[in-house]
C-alpha cells in the first residue's frame, strides 16, 4: 500500500520555475553549494507516528524538537555541513524484546535524548550547463551522541559517501543521490554493515515564491544474510512545499515510511535562513 502510493504521488510532482539549491524540508542532497562565505541555517520540527527502533525494541511517536542544520560555504565548490537536533522524545506505545532491550534505562511511557550529530562535506565537482547536469560528492559521519540506554540511540559510529547529480529540465529540478554507507553493528563492535544509499527529488514552482516538492530518499540493504539490527532497509517519502516572500522562508511536507521500521506517517515545518557570514581569503 505504501509503495503503491509513493508510485502514484511522484508523477503528479513533474506535472506541478526551477527550484534553487534549497534543502529543506527534503534531505536528498543538491549538488550545489551555498555559496562562498555564506551560512546557511536550517531549524524545524519533527513528528512521527508509529516509529520502532528494533534494537531497543520500542515503539511510540516521536518528537524532533528543534531539528538543526548549518552549512558553511567555504568556497565556491566546497560546504561544511553540521547537522543534529536538541531534543527528541519517544512517547513509548509498546515494548518488545530485543538485542538492546536490557540496557534500557526507560522505566516510565516516555523517553529522550539528544539526534545523532553528522559533519559532512559537499564538494560541487562539475556545474551544470545547458546540456549536462551538475554532480558533486558527499562524504559525512554520524557520531554516536543519542545513547542505546535511553532506546533512541546505537552507539555506533557511521560513515557515508554519496555522489550527488541534480539539472533543471525546463521547469523541474531533479537531484539524485547514490552511495555507500558503512553502518557499525550496535551488538558487535567488530562487525559492520554496508548499505545502498539513495535518493530522488524533484521541485517545481507552481506560481511566484511557492514550490511543490517531493522525494524518495532512503537506504538498501545489500547483505543476502540478514542486516545486522539497526542497519536494515529504511525509506521515506517525502510530499511538501515550501514558501518564499522576501527574506522569509517556511516549508512543510509530510512522511510516509515505506518499511515496517519506518513511522507510518509523520510530518515536518520549519525554516531555512542564508546570510553572508565570512570572508574568504
């Protein structure tokens, strides 16, 4: 059912001017840049239905709140991306047992954390012309701030590389990511996983300073004996849009997870903010 939707929503999205290099509310990464000397500032707020995390075995809906997002042009071609969150609360539905489960720490129907911080760098290797998209690379790394004792977190660390493609065709922009993420195995620290990484986006202007934009973003799992818990298959889509009048700017979209694992239907606001806050030499 879920997938039977997602096939039905992402063509009416090339239906609906060319969207800028903007990210939110989607997560599948442009090629483009912020600019030299520029910061980009990105907060928001998460919420998520039915979420399980099958290493600690719980399951609620979940509170994301502030999500955070900083991006610093350090060139033209060249971003450094700090990404994470300040609060997230599980309001706990049901519990199951699981690889994790007794290291829990949770004794009430709720619990929280801080979001797992990722650093990562964009790198823009070709711009787009008329005849040939623009792709860049990614390379980033999560850090294990969330911990397995509240149920939120793995305790692992992670690391991803990701080519990125993106072109404006006519109205629409498509960008397309795909790459390798090396998940570390919460239950073995001497074992690993490594998954396909994913995603698909487009954006389009339905009339001055609104856009309708949509992807599939998510990750594979590539080992034909089972994945390691907390590394399995994930995927979301992503239907929303997003509002520009003069310096301000907001946007919204709502989730449908596309595994078990994934919450049955959340949604996200918030706001990006772009200002000149350096120099370059």
């Amino acid at each position: 059912m879920r997938r039977t939707l997602a096939a039905a929503v992402l063509p009416l999205l090339l239906l609906a001017s060319p969207a800028a290099a903007q990210q939110r509310p989607l997560v599948t990464e442009d090629p483009e840049t912020v600019g030299t000397g520029n910061v980009l500032i990105e907060g928001g707020v998460d919420a998520a239905r039915d979420i399980f995390y099958p290493a600690s075995g719980l399951q609620g809906n979940l509170l994301r709140v502030p999500t955070l997002g900083i991006s610093f042009g350090l060139g033209s071609i060249a971003e450094l991306q700090l990404d994470g969150g300040l609060y997230n609360r599980l309001s706990i539905t049901s519990r199951q047992q699981a690889p994790l489960s007794h290291m829990l720490t949770v004794t009430g129907d709720s619990t929280s954390d801080v979001e797992d911080i990722v650093v990562g760098t964009k790198i823009r290797v070709l711009s787009e012309t008329a005849t040939r998209p623009a792709f860049g690379v990614r390379f980033a790394t999560k850090l294990p701030n969330a911990s397995n004792e509240s149920g939120l977190g793995l305790d692992t660390t992670d690391f991803f590389a990701t080519a990125l493609v993106g072109k404006t065709v006519q109205s629409i922009r498509i960008v397309g990511n795909a790459g390798l993420g090396i998940l570390g195995d919460p239950v073995r620290g001497d074992n690993q996983n490594d998954l396909l990484m994913y995603g698909l986006s487009v954006a389009r202007a339905v009339r001055q300073g609104l856009e309708v934009v949509g992807e599939i973003n998510g990750r594979a799992n590539t080992r034909g004996d089972g994945a390691p818990v907390g590394t399995d298959s994930r995927a979301t889509l992503r239907v929303g849009g997003r509002f520009t009048r003069g310096t301000v700017r907001a946007d919204a979209a709502v989730l449908l997870g596309m595994t078990s694992r994934d919450p049955g239907v959340g949604f996200t606001v918030g706001a990006p903010w772009v200002f000149k806050g350096f120099t370059v030499p």
